[in-house]
C-alpha cells in the first residue's frame, strides 16, 4: 500500500503566526501530530508520504501515486478539507478521514469513503483488519478511551523539519475539568491518560538524535493533569534527561490555572526547560465563570495568579472570552484593564460559540438559541447562538477589545509591563549562536524599525528594555514581532465585523 497522509491547509488565523514566521524564515508553527502518530500506526510495510499543506503544495503526482489518502482536520480547516477530498474523488482515490472535525460531526462530509473516528489506538486496527479481510465498513467508532502507554512513537522522518518553528509531542490526552463550551470531555474524556516516563523520554531522544534543537510544543489538553505523578516521576526525569543534554529543548504547553498554586510543580517544569504555558483564564466575571463550569477559576484573584506564574518564569499566554449569558455591558472595559494590568501579550480574545456536542451547545439546543455551525476560528468575530445581551452591543463591544488591546500603544505598554514582571530563569543552555534569532532581529529592524508607522514604539521597546532588562532583549524583539502579527489578524477581525 501507498498511503498519503494530507493535512489541510489552516487559514490566517492568530495561531497561525504568519506574519511572524515570515522573519525566521519558516512555513508552519507545528507539525502535524496527529498524523505523524498514525503513520506509525499503519503496517511497516506500507509506503508512507506527508504533505502538509501549510508548508508544501498539494500535488497531482503525490494524489496518483497514492492507494489511500489519509486526512484529518479541526474545524479552522473544513474548507481546505473538502477541497482536498474533492480533488481525490474526482481521481478515484479513496478517502480515510478521521481527527476532531470528523468526530464530532462526521455526517456533514460527503465523498469520504471510510470514517476512523475517536482515537486511533482502537478504530485503526479495526479498519486495518477489515481491509485485511476485505469486509471494510463506512464508520468506525468507538466509546473507549485508549491506553495511550500503548501509542507508538510519531514518524518524525516524514517532516522536512526545516519548515517548522517547534516540533510538538505528546504526554497525556484528557482533562480533569470539565467547561461547558469545551469539546476535550467528548473528545478524550475527564480523566487524564499518561504516556510512561521511559515512553516520553524516548521520543524526546527521538527528536534530539535526528537533530532537533529549540522549541516543543507539549500539546496536552491540560498537563498538569495528574499532578503527583509528575512531580514524582516525569519531571525529575526530564530534568536529569535535559542537563545531561545541555537542555536542547524549551518547552511551551497548555495548564490550567491552579498551577499557580503549587510551588513544587512551578519550580519542576522550570528546571526541566519549560517557558511557557496557555491558560484559558476566559473572564474576570465570576458569575460567568460559574456559568461555564471553570470552577478551577473561581474565586481566586487572577492576576496574582499570573504574576505568581511570571515571576516563577513562565510567559503565559491566555485565552479569553465574551458572550455569557451574565456578561453585562461593563465585560469588555474589565477585560482590557486586566489584560493590560497582567501583561499577558498574547491575548486571544474571541466570542463565545458552541460547539456541537458540548454541554453549552445541548443546552442552547433546548433554548432554541443556535443558529449555526461554529467556524472554528476563534477570534473572528462571529457567534453561533442567541446570546443574552444586545448582538450589536456585543460585537461592538468586542471589537473595541481587539482594537485597544492590539493598539501599538497598548501592546507595547504591555510587553513592557510583561518585562517587567517576568522573571528570566536560571537555566544555563547551550550558548550557540542562533542564526535564525540574528536573522529574525534584523529583518524586525527593517520591517518594524524603519517602514512601519509605529516604529516609534518598537525603537522605544527597545531601548527601554536594553537599558533596563538586557537579558530580556531578545524577548522584547520576539514580542515586537508577535505583535506584528496579532495587529494584521486584529485589523482583518474589525474589518470583518
């Protein structure tokens, strides 16, 4: 067999960072796990081929040289998805589809010619036997969570890996809590599922002997899951695993915001090479909070939280949210002030949906409020329901959000407020001269210092962070360029709405 595993194309989005990929010269933040973990799936045997969309064309050899084509995709994605199964219908190329687009709503797509939902551990083998036997079904699902100890290493040798900006990895699936807009429960369920420590740091190895070096996304749903057997066994072995390496690795992943509240797990992540986490803070509206189940929010002061966490050493990015039913017309001057207060730079702001599936879909179901499918965009200014207050008032209200907090003088205001706050830590890496960080200040230099109209606030970040926090320097320049990106997807947003 010839399988083509095709990951469709994801549009400009403001976790595409395409602005700034631009200026360390790379095609995609992130490979595509999902698929690279099925390839290893699939008989040894069989011949295997990835084309990634973000980073490659998709073409009319790489289609006639294949038996299958194995696709997957998010909702961010429907439209390139259907784009590509077309292209193989019209060939004759049969179609596998599976991922969290297809699982949560696989009848919306025709031309697919065998479904593998849920997580692959079960349903793969049970297509591969039915192919084997000649007996193959339309859909193949399943209500079991997998033993993910049993989940091959992913094929990173199918990667050009030149083209990424971070590599990405997983250590649990599932998550503890359980938020009423959220699809993690249907998708991988309330209780986290762990990889072995031995399993983890040999993908690690992985990475690190075919040559990787720099950023690794941890993709959790949430990692700090199963907190005891972290720091009792994952984390200190990471920790020796790092320095005997000379810490190759940063890593970035998804926490919720309880972290903050134990000092142990802080430190730990730290010293094993972590800098960075997203949280979904989502509002400083206790009532909203309570609304949607994040009761991991509640009643605590937030922005201490966030500075417990920044001055430990983490960059922490948040997500945030408006359109609760108790969001009153004061929601969104309170989200900028404590968005402008925390230094969070990466801000993602968007309207409140409903995915299909979700507790808060089911119970706007009953309300007869939906009133579409959601986008899968996050901050594009649209809302599939009915909600409480005025739809003009929340989206104007909303609008003003994005275009305050995305500001070059707000923006800037923050990274310096961030630098502030933010404790650098005392990790010792490898002292090699980053190519691509000379690269990316230089171009930052051209692009943000001399022909953009707000070179002013980018010559006075930088200044006042040479002058004030010198080691924080390249920090400030990463920032500048993120902000780059974050006002283009801002102004694309305001012109939309």
């Amino acid at each position: 067999m010839n399988i083509l595993l095709i990951n469709p194309e994801t549009p400009y989005t403001f976790w595409s960072f395409k602005n700034a990929l631009k200026f360390v010269s790379k095609k995609s933040s992130e490979p595509p796990l999902g698929l690279l973990t099925v390839a290893s799936m699939l008989p040894k045997k069989w011949e295997k081929k990835l084309v990634d969309m973000n980073v490659s064309k998709l073409n009319d050899n790489d289609l006639e040289w294949a038996d299958y084509a194995f696709i997957s995709g998010m909702d961010i994605q429907k439209t390139s998805f259907k784009k590509v199964v077309n292209r193989c219908n019209k060939i004759g190329l049969k179609v596998v589809a599976g991922g969290p687009m297809c699982t949560m709503d696989h009848e919306q797509f025709s031309g697919i010619d065998h479904f593998v939902l849920n997580e692959a551990e079960i349903t793969l083998p049970m297509f591969l036997e039915d192919l084997k036997n000649g007996t193959t079904k339309k859909v193949y699902k399943t209500n079991e969570f997998p033993d993910i100890r049993m989940t091959p290493a992913p094929m990173w040798e199918l990667l050009e890996m030149k083209n990424y900006a971070s590599m990405s990895i997983q250590y649990s699936r599932g998550c503890p809590f359980n938020c009423e807009f959220c699809t993690i429960p249907i998708l991988n369920g309330h209780i986290p599922r762990i990889k072995q420590k031995d399993q983890f740091l040999y993908e690690l190895e992985t990475l690190y002997r075919i040559g990787w070096r720099g950023g690794i996304f941890i993709v959790d749903d949430n990692f700090i899951g199963k907190k005891k057997i972290l720091k009792q066994s994952l984390l200190p072995a990471m920790i020796s695993w790092a320095k005997e390496k000379n810490y190759p690795f940063s890593y970035i992943t998804e926490t919720s915001i309880n972290l903050a509240d134990d000092e142990e797990l802080m430190q730990l992540m730290i010293d094993a090479g972590f800098d960075s986490t997203f949280i979904g803070i989502e509002t400083v509206n206790d009532d909203s909070l309570a609304e949607c189940g994040k009761a991991q929010n509640q009643n605590r002061n937030l922005l201490k939280s966030v500075r417990r966490l920044q001055k430990k050493g983490f960059i922490v990015s948040g997500g945030f949210i408006v359109g609760f039913d108790h969001d009153k017309e004061d929601i969104f001057e309170k989200q900028i002030n404590f968005i402008q207060k925390s230094g969070i730079v990466t801000a993602m702001v968007g309207l409140l949906n409903a995915p299909l599936g979700t507790r808060l879909f089911n119970r706007l179901k009953k309300e007869n409020r939906v009133i579409e499918s959601i986008t899968g965009d996050n901050t594009d200014g649209t809302i599939n329901f009915l909600p409480k207050m005025n739809i003009d008032k929340l989206k104007n209200g909303y609008k003003k959000i994005v275009n305050t907090i995305y500001s070059p003088s707000e923006y800037y205001k923050r990274v310096i407020t961030f630098l502030r706050e933010y404790k650098l830590p005392s990790i010792k890496r490898s002292t090699r001269v980053n190519l691509s960080g000379i690269k990316a200040f230089f171009k930052s230099i051209w692009v943000l210092g001399i022909f953009n109209k707000e070179r002013k606030y980018y010559w006075k970040l930088l200044f006042h962070t040479l002058f004030n926090y010198p080691k924080k320097f390249a920090l400030a320049v990463t920032m500048a360029i993120y902000g780059f990106h974050f006002r283009a997807v801002a102004d694309t947003v305001l012109k939309k709405a």
